[in-house]
C-alpha cells in the first residue's frame, strides 16, 4: 500500500539509460473508478509538464520510482486527446467528506492505492478535536461506494475505520510526564532580612 502524498517529489528514473526524467509533482485518480492512472512528472531532462501513465510504472519504490524507458511518458496534450477522466491529487486534499445521511467525517488527507495496480485500497480523512488539539484520522475501507464530487466526497455511512497513525497519536497524546522539583532547605529572603553573601557578585 502507497501514501499518494508520499509519492510527491520522488525521482523518476528510466531502468534502460539510467537517467532521471524529473520528479513527481503530482498524481492523477480516476474519479469513477477511483484508481491512480497517472503520475505528473516535472522537471528533470523532460522540462515541462509530462504525464506517466501508470500502467508504464516498473516499480513505486520507497525512495525512487521507476519507468521502463523515457518512451513511456506523454506530453501533457497527448494525455489530455487519451479522453482519460482524471482529477490531480492536489485538488483532493482539504475536499470535504461527508456520509450518505449527511454527516461530516473530516477533510481529505491522503490517498492509499495498491503499488502493483493503482488501485483504490483507502481515503484517509482527517478530522480535528479538542479545539483542534489534535487530529484525529479515520480510513474509508475498500470497496466502498464513494462519490467523488467537484465540492465534496460522498461516502456511505459506517464505512471508516481508525487508522494506524491515530493510534500512534492517541498514545502520545496520553503520556503523562513527572517533573522531580528538589526540596530547597532555605527560606527564601525576605526585604527584611540581609542578603547572604551568595547574591552578590565578588
């Protein structure tokens, strides 16, 4: 499983020649079927704005991804005459998401998709308590029927789970720190009474 949000700003290097063709800077989901089909690519030898479709990813490493050869990648126009239906990732994030009764769940904050398909395998939604104190991160499990809108995210009700990274911040949050304060013997000196010598500089 994949962090969308962490694919952001990895390398793109081609497995034949070597070189890096630029780096992530963004990635496109298919809104019907909710998949990745698409990673944006910037910078590097391509310059401009390039698109790899994902079905030419070799691999979505930790630190690299990989593309069989520069081939691969389109130009941003000839993407766009493929009449593939796809959102950037970036205008996801922040999107509300609400239930099919109407209930808030929390804003857009990652998507997760499965590194051999592209496929959807959760919508991390991120909400905060206590004032915003802390953020609290539920996920929408796959397979769900999930809309998504211009404005917002329709999911149906009692289809979010707790994430791991939630129950990571719940246990911090619970922590309780003891601070040992030393017994101090002498009283403090009052106007009335003289300084010990310790207070002045010699």
């Amino acid at each position: 499983m994949h962090s969308v949000k962490a694919l952001i700003g990895k390398p793109v290097i081609s497995v034949e020649s070597g070189d890096k063709l630029g780096n992530i800077s963004d990635a496109l989901l298919d809104d019907e079927n909710v998949r990745l089909v698409g990673l944006v690519i910037s910078g590097g030898m391509l310059g401009k704005e390039h698109v790899l479709p994902f079905d030419h990813v070799t691999t979505l490493g930790g630190d690299t991804v990989l593309v069989r050869s520069q081939a691969g990648i389109i130009g941003a126009r000839e993407w766009k005459d493929s009449g593939v239906r796809a959102t950037r990732s970036s205008t996801l994030k922040g999107r509300p998401v609400v239930t099919a009764t109407g209930h808030r769940l929390g804003e857009i904050s990652d998507l997760l998709v499965d590194g051999q398909t592209g496929a959807f395998d959760a919508l991390e939604v991120a909400s905060s308590d206590f004032g915003g104190l802390r953020t609290k991160r539920s996920q929408v499990r796959p397979g769900a029927d999930i809309r998504i809108g211009p404005d917002a995210v329709v999911v149906p009700e009692g289809t979010t789970r707790q994430s791991e990274r939630d129950e990571v911040e719940r246990d911090d949050s619970a922590r309780q720190v003891t601070i040992d304060i030393p017994r101090v013997d002498e009283r403090a000196p009052t106007g009335s009474e003289p300084l010990p010598d310790r207070h002045f500089k010699e």
